[in-house]
C-alpha cells in the first residue's frame, strides 16, 4: 500500500541547486548514454529539480523520470519543476545506476547516476565516459572502471538487474535503442 507521500505531488521548498551534470554534445543513435548526473545526495526533491530543468533547456520538456526505488531516500508519485509537474517512477529492477527521463516528444534520455559519494576525479571521470558518444560501457561498468562507491544497495544479485541500457546487465551485450518514438502503422 502507497503512503501519502508516495501519493504525493511534491513542491520543493527550496530554489533548484545547479547539477552536476555532463551531457553528450548529440544524441548518438547507438550511444549506450545520452550523458551522466553527480547528485549531491540520495535526497529527490533536493536533486531532481535543477536536473529536470537543465534536461529540459537541452531537450525539451520532461514529462517522466525513473529510477531505483532502493537508492533514493524518499518516493513519490510527481513532482512540481517550474510550471510543471513531472511523473516520477520507481522500480526495483532498475540499475541504482541509471536514471530514465521521457521528453514530451518521447524521447528516452538514460542517464548515469554517480553516487553522491564519489570523489570529484572519479565523478568526473565516469560522467565524461558516460556523455561519450562512442562509449560502449554500460552504467555499472563505469562507475567500476571510475572506481566510484558501490550503490547504497548491497547483495544485489546483478544477474536479476535490468538496466534498461539492453537488457541484464550480466550480459554485458551493447544494444542498439532510437532515438524517436516510431508511430504505429
């Protein structure tokens, strides 16, 4: 059962801190990540807005975002960003690595989520890889090979994580995703 604030739309109390964010220079139609984000805390409501809003300059409006239920320290259902009110998602089954927006247009944006954690050079390292167009990594991968602190979430079986960049992620296969919603015949 859903607690009120799960059923919540939420108002941040405070003005959107600036992110710590790294994007691809283009949308690379086999690019495994459009980018990476270094939020400050496990907190949403403190770190969602200012992304969603740097999303949104770049992109366009952002309708959804998805992420681990586990990793973050709260859960609700929308959040007010601006003038608009984001759906937000959160799934067990989906990498502590990895943070999913929707544009308005349809466009799926996948994220790297470095753990707030991290030290600077290994943030860095792992956003920059992530924004690489040509980088052929997955989430996980990176914040190994930027040796970034584990998630929050331990004795995770990796074989029963689904990344949503192609699949498990044990099997290590990159994939090839569009960019725009295809309309049905």
């Amino acid at each position: 059962m859903l607690t009120a604030m799960q059923r919540a739309t939420v108002i941040p109390s405070s003005p959107p801190s600036r992110p710590r964010l790294v994007l691809a220079p283009v949308r690379a139609s086999r690019a495994i990540l459009d980018g990476g984000w270094w939020p400050r805390s496990w907190d949403p409501v403190a770190e969602l807005p200012g992304l969603v809003l740097a999303l949104s300059d770049r992109y366009g409006r952002i309708r959804n975002v998805i992420l681990n239920n586990g990793a973050w320290d709260s859960r609700f259902r929308r959040l007010v960003v601006g003038t608009d009110v984001v759906r937000v998602g959160w799934f067990a089954s989906l990498d502590t690595a990895l943070l999913i927006a929707t544009t308005d247009r349809g466009d799926q944006l996948d994220l790297l989520v470095v753990p707030p954690a991290s030290t600077a050079a290994a943030a860095e390292q792992a956003m920059t890889t992530a924004a690489d167009p040509t980088n052929t990594m997955h989430a996980p991968e990176i914040l190994t090979a930027a040796s970034a602190p584990p998630s929050p979430i331990a004795g995770i079986d990796p074989n029963a994580v689904w990344d949503n960049e192609g699949g498990n992620t044990a099997t290590g296969r990159p994939h090839h995703r569009p960019t725009k919603r295809q309309s049905a015949p």
